[in-house]
C-alpha cells in the first residue's frame, strides 16, 4: 500500500499526476463534490443560524467509501483539488466525508499540472484555507436561499416549474433591458461627403478624403442631416480648387494584448472560434487535467483556466522569450511584459492563462487533440506568445486638403488618412485585422484634380443584443459573478427558458423570461439590482479574506428578504405568459392565443371563459411583426422557420404570395445591405 494517498477531483487529473509521482504515491479522484446540499429540500436550517444539511449523494456513496479505506492505510492524505474557493470548498468536503483531521491533512495547490509545479506543491503542503471555504459556503447557501424561496412564489404567480437564481436574474435582466432598447430605438440620419482625388500630375494616384471641417468648425456625427444638406455641398464642392495645406507623419504603435483570463478566454474564444461560453471551459478543462500526447503520456496543457488574475510565473516569462526567439526570430523576444489585474475582486495569487510550456507549439501536438481541443490550444499559445512580444509599428500619415468653390464663400476641409505597417511585432503571433491605407506621395501647396464627390447616407444603429462573449464582460465590469460562475450562468439562463439565441448566436429574452424578469424588478428589485448584486460579490470575497464571517452576512440579506417575500404572497397578482397569433378559432372566430399550462405551450381561444375552445400547438405558429406586406400590402409579414431552425419573413397570405425575406422587417435595412440593394437596382436599370 503506497505511503501517501493523493485526491483530485477527476480521473484524467489523476492520471497526469501519477506520471510526476513515484510508487510512494496513490492519485485517486474524488469525481468532483462528494457532498451537497440535497436536491429534495433547502437544506438550510434558518433557525440554527443557517446551518448547511450536507449529504453525500448516492453516486458519490461508493467512491466516498474507496477513499475512507485507503485514507485509513495511508501514512499521508494530501488533497490536490483545484486551486480556487470551489477546489477549497471540495477539499474541505473531502475531510468531513472521509473522517480526517483538517489540521492533518495536507492541502496542496498548483496552478499548472507539471512535474515541477507539483513537486514544489508537495514541498510547501498547507491546512485548509476555512475563509475561502466559508466564502464558497456562502455563495452555495445565498444561492440555495434565494432559489428555494423564490421558485415556489414563482410558480405560484407565473407558471409552475419555474425557478429563479441571484446571479443569473441579473444577467436576464441586462437582456431584457437591451431588448427593450432595441424595440424603443429610433434611427436618426445622417450624411457623410468623402472625395476621391489625385494629383493634378498624376491622375492614376487616386485617394479618399472625408470632409472634417466647414469654414473650420470641426464637424460632428449630425452635422449633415439629411440628403437635401448633402446635395447643397456636394454640388459647391464639384467647382472647387483642392489644395494640399498640410502633411504630417507620425509613427504610432499597437501595444500586444494581456494573456487570458477566465472572461476574456471565453470572449475571444466566442469571436473567434464560435465557442459557447461552457463549450470553452469543458475544453478547457480537458487541456488543463491533461491530453495523451505521444510519447510523453498524459500532460497538462495549459495552466488554470478560473482566474482573474494577469500575473505571470518569472520562469514562464523567461522561457517565452527562449521560444519566441527560437520559432520567430530575436528582434520578436525584446523582453518579458508584466500586466497588472483590472477586474473588480481579482485573485492576484492566480495566474493567468498560459501553455505550460511555451516551447509546445499547436503543430507539434495537432494529432494528439481533436478539432476543437487544437483550436482553443492554438488560441491560448498564440495570445501568451503575443503577450510577450514586441509592440506592432506602423507609419501613420494625415494630409488635409483645403477646397475652395468658385461660387461661394465657405471654405472646406478635407482629410485623408494613411498607415503603413513597418515592423508586425506581436500581430506576427496574433492576426488582427489593421487596415493598411497606402497615401501616394504629397507635397504642401501641390493641386489636386477631382475624380468624384461621394456622399453617402447613414442611420444610427441601436446596441446589439448581447452575444454570450459581450454578456460575460457587461457583468465582469459590473463586478458581477466570479470567474467560476460565469459560463454556468449563461448556461442557466438558456436552460430554463428565460433566454434564447437568435439566428447570429446573440441573447433575447423568451416571453416567459420577460414577464419573469417584470416581476423580480417591481417587486424584488435587490434581487435583480445590479449594485446589490455586484455589493454581495465585494462581500463574498471579504468573507475569503477573512474580513466578515459568513453566518451574519447572510443573515444581513435573508432576514429583510423573507419577510418581504411573505408579504409579496399577499399582494402579487397572478401573470399568465400569453402570446398573440394570427390563427382565428374556428369555433367563435375570435384570435386565438398561446398560453402555458403544466405540459407546456398550448392553443387557447381569446374569448375565454365565453369560448373554451383549446387544442396542441402546431408545429410552428406564425408569429406577426406587425408589418404590412412591401409585395401584396395585403397581410402582415410573419416570422417563420427553416426546416433547419433558421428564422426568416414571410407574407402571411403565403403561397398567393411569395414575398420572404431574412431581415426583420422591424428594424433599419443595415447600411452595407442598403448599399448593395442601390447597387443591383442601378445595375438592373
């Protein structure tokens, strides 16, 4: 029997450990928590100043056991979960499950799965840190509290099944807000004049100019409201001398990007792989418990991927100058960057995300990951290299051109920008898309002839929706959620039907989320409240930091809110979620409407309780947009679905009409697709 038992949480982290041990040590996995609040019941004893009810769930009773036996051969139990208040939380577990003395276990962290971050980690063993399990503690029995309480009122006042969470009802919040301003916008026009010109000498070396300034006042987004204001300058503007009346050159540098945290991995990893914020960290965590690589077994790939912190290992930095010189060159190892943390309640003892061994190239290891696995590796490698690499440079020329008509007095003044990429430091690592803009060479007073006067027209746009990625750092700014909680989040917010993705992947509210959502803001608004929630974050980290105890904080947010809650019984009347449809009840010829009911979404006549007539839903019940048809302007133009899912507008008199489009006939056509609908139109004439 081996001295020493080492626990984990999985058995891929397991099996990486054991390849850094000697037969002196036992790694077995725990299978993540071993205790719980049960599902059945709170599980919160309020009056015994919220005493946590743990059990061990059935399908941990079997491992639990395991684990007993061996804990009570070995000489040593050292307990190797996850370095954040969550693995704390699961050691601490560890210890009441299994009967050990917390004084006597050791408790080891590592924020990378290597042989030399665990050897060290074996050298410097400490007790359970009880602040940050009491601050996990904490978050568990606020969360179970609220969902507890709130859930039954729910279902009770809206539609049974329902559920609500503290973190999560803010984030239904934001997009319901955004939603509401979406709907609520109102474009406002605008008008922009650029010129293309050329050297009088010259006149294949055609630019663009953009119009800045008008008798030298500085122009702003409005200053041209409409077509009849561009048409008058364009036409002044057609008989005009163009004069070169100044020139300067400048070398501007573009500063390489932090490395990963939590939020911005998942952010990037959105934009640009498409991920979902929990697709990233199951990825993720595989790469971190480590991958089978050939011929060196199961290893660790990246460093911790829950962390908020920017801080860097001095041997990580170190080695990325070693491997940047080697795979790009000396001139891109120009010495190590340091970045300092921003994010509201940072753990600064973390590290950022990073390969562990930055000499590991994506190619090198591309058989041993599939698709996915190489593309999040690729983009985390990339993003570190590119942190530590030198800024891009790039030559930056402004020329401005003074206009004088022959028929009037005001003078204008246009702009023409260029940049030139001299040196793509670490854009050579990480590709962003910089624009380079060539100017042809210019002197000061030098004539230019005119090719044309372009003037274009605008609209102002309203905010997007939110996509996960914009989501996830609206609430990290906000100060809301931790790096651990952010992908369940987003997770539980689309699995219990407040909140579903559009056709771009971005975040609307469901109806049911709307009037879920109403109802927190008129009569639980500390629930949905944003300050609130982001002050019980600052409060949970005091409690890690040993600066509050848990027990009075949540007594300090569950005292006032029962009693509110009890009283909100009394008062709050019933809301049914109803959504119209253009279907007419063929009993009574009233609309019929969707309601829910304990099955879900069903049929139901509007002229209840007169006309009970109710039937299934159909497959997929047309919803309208309240827009007449552009074709037939006979009916309304309706939502409709793909076979596929995709959402498309269609004429409600279909197929006597054919009219569909992609774009929802309630918003603005987007300016790019205006350009493209003149363009054919002139063509076809």
């Amino acid at each position: 029997m081996a001295k020493s038992l080492v626990i984990v949480e999985s058995p891929t982290k397991a099996r990486t450990i054991s390849r850094f041990l000697g037969s002196d040590f036992a790694v077995e996995s725990s299978y993540g928590h071993i205790r719980d609040l049960p599902k059945s019941k709170l599980g919160v004893e309020i009056e015994k100043n919220y005493e946590p009810s743990y059990i061990i769930p059935t399908k941990s009773k079997k491992q639990v056991t395991l684990l007993k036996k061996q804990a009570s051969q070995a000489e040593r139990v050292i307990l190797a979960t996850d370095e954040d208040r969550e693995g704390e939380a699961i050691a601490w577990h560890l210890t009441e499950a299994l009967g050990l003395d917390a004084d006597k276990a050791e408790r080891i962290v590592f924020h990378e799965i290597t042989q030399s971050a665990i050897e060290e980690a074996l050298k410097n063993p400490r007790t359970i840190d009880m602040r940050r399990v009491d601050a996990q503690q904490a978050r568990r029995i606020l969360d179970r509290l609220v969902g507890y309480s709130l859930s039954p009122f729910l279902w009770k006042k809206v539609l049974r099944g329902l559920s609500a969470g503290r973190v999560q009802s803010v984030a239904v919040r934001l997009i319901v807000e955004r939603e509401r301003e979406i709907q609520a916008f109102k474009p406002q026009e605008y008008w922009t004049i650029a010129a293309n010109v050329h050297p009088e000498k010259r006149k294949q070396d055609i630019f663009s100019a953009r119009l800045v300034r008008i008798n030298n006042e500085t122009l702003d987004k409005f200053a041209i409201p409409n077509e009849q204001e561009a048409k008058a300058i364009t036409a002044r503007l057609e008989q005009a001398t163009w004069t070169v009346i100044g020139i300067e050159t400048k070398a501007v540098s573009k500063k390489p990007p932090t490395p990963f945290t939590t939020s911005t991995l998942q952010q990037e990893s959105f934009r640009r792989l498409g991920f979902s914020a929990r697709q990233t960290m199951r990825i993720a965590q595989q790469l971190y418990e480590g991958m089978d690589l050939a011929g060196e077994g199961s290893t660790g790939l990246i460093t911790y991927m829950r962390t908020d912190s920017l801080n860097l290992s001095e041997e990580s930095l170190a080695r990325a100058q070693s491997a940047i010189g080697t795979l790009f060159g000396k001139s891109y190892a120009a010495g190590a960057r340091r970045f300092k943390t921003k994010a509201k309640g940072a753990q600064e003892a973390h590290e950022a995300i990073r390969p562990t061994d930055p000499a590991r190239t994506p190619d090198s290891i591309r058989s041993s990951l599939d698709r996915q696995q190489f593309r999040l590796y690729d983009l985390i490698w990339r993003r570190f290299m590119a942190s530590q690499m030198p800024e891009a440079l790039f030559e930056a020329v402004s020329v401005d051109i003074a206009v004088a008509p022959q028929e009037a007095n005001d003078a204008y003044t246009f702009r023409a920008n260029g940049q030139t990429q001299k040196f793509d430091g670490f854009l050579a690592a990480w590709p962003v898309k910089i624009e380079e803009v060539s100017l042809p060479q210019l002197a000061k007073d030098e004539a230019l002839g005119l090719d044309a006067v372009v003037p274009e027209q605008h609209f102002t746009e309203p905010s997007p929706r939110f996509s996960e990625a914009s989501l996830i750092k609206a609430l990290e700014q906000a100060g809301i959620g931790r790096p651990s909680t952010y992908a369940p989040t987003i997770a539980t917010i689309q699995d219990r039907n407040y909140v579903e993705k559009d056709e771009q992947k971005r975040l609307r509210p469901t109806e049911i989320g709307n009037i879920v959502n109403d109802l927190l803001v008129e009569h639980f608004p500390e629930i949905v409240d944003i300050q609130f929630t982001a002050k019980m974050e600052e409060e949970l980290d005091e409690i890690a930091e040993g600066k509050r105890a848990w027990r009075p904080v949540i007594g300090e947010f569950y005292e006032p809110f029962a009693k509110h809650l009890a009283e909100k019984y009394e008062v709050v009347e019933r809301r049914t979620p109803v959504e119209e449809t253009n279907e007419v009840c063929e009993k009574c010829g009233k609309p019929m409407l969707v309601k829910y009911g304990r099955f879900g979404k069903f049929l139901a006549c509007s002229g209840f309780p007169d006309c009970k007539n109710a039937k299934p839903m159909p497959k997929d019940p047309p919803k309208s947009t309240g827009v007449r048809c552009p074709e037939c302007g006979q009916a309304e133009i309706l939502e409709r679905r793909t076979r596929k899912g995709r959402m498309f507008f269609g004429c409600g008199r279909y197929p006597d009409c054919k009219y569909a489009t992609w774009n929802d006939p309630r918003k603005p056509i987007p300016e790019k697709k205006q350009k493209a609908k003149a363009a054919k139109a002139a063509a076809e004439e």
